[in-house]
C-alpha cells in the first residue's frame, strides 16, 4: 500500500483544481482572441491571405492548449489511480473544479 500524507494530497488536489482553471481561462481567452481578430480583419476587409498566417498561428495555439488541457486530464487519472492504491483511497479531496477526474479503473475521464 502506498502511504500518503493528507496534507500533501489536499495540495495536490488544489494545484490541479488551480491548473484546470488557468488552461480552460487561456483557451477562452485564445478563442477571444481569434473570434476580436476576424471581426477586426472583416471590418478592415482585408484579404484572406493577409490573415491567413496569424489566424493559423492562433489555431495552433488553440490545438496546443487543447492538448495540453487532456494531457492534464491525464496526469490528474493518473494520480486518482495512485490514491486508489494508498491509505488514503477513502478521502475525498474534491472533485477538481473544471477539470476532469476519473475512477482509478476506467481509461476515459468523468465529468463532475
């Protein structure tokens, strides 16, 4: 059995409620950006190749943070399936707010 201090876990928990905040606030404010950069691109009517470079550089920034937020998804399973093996496994810390969890012993995330 794995042994685990609850104060430890409880900070855990926190940074990943913390984390899944921070990605899903720059997604917004990603897809903020990009929706404010084609409405002033229409409104100046300038030519679709003129834009195309900063709006695919936007995409792919998106695409990124996409990622990054299910790769942290995955880190988070990864950690509930540690609990799930350790004197703690009866503790609730809380689902993290925004961000998925999952049982130890399924391959998808939960939504809360």
């Amino acid at each position: 059995m794995i042994n685990l201090r609850e104060g430890s876990t409880r900070v855990v928990a926190s940074d990943a409620q913390e984390m899944g905040g921070m990605i899903d606030r720059a997604l917004l404010q990603q897809m903020r950006l990009a929706t404010s950069f084609i409405e002033a691109s229409q409104e100046s009517k300038l030519a679709m190749p003129m834009t195309q470079p900063a709006l695919q550089s936007l995409a792919d920034g998106l695409a990124c943070l996409v990622e990054g937020r299910a790769k942290v998804s995955n880190s988070v399973r990864e950690m509930t399936r540690i609990l799930k093996h350790s004197n703690l496994r009866e503790v609730s810390f809380g689902c993290p707010a925004g961000l998925w969890t999952a049982i130890a012993d399924t391959a998808e995330p939960v939504t809360c």
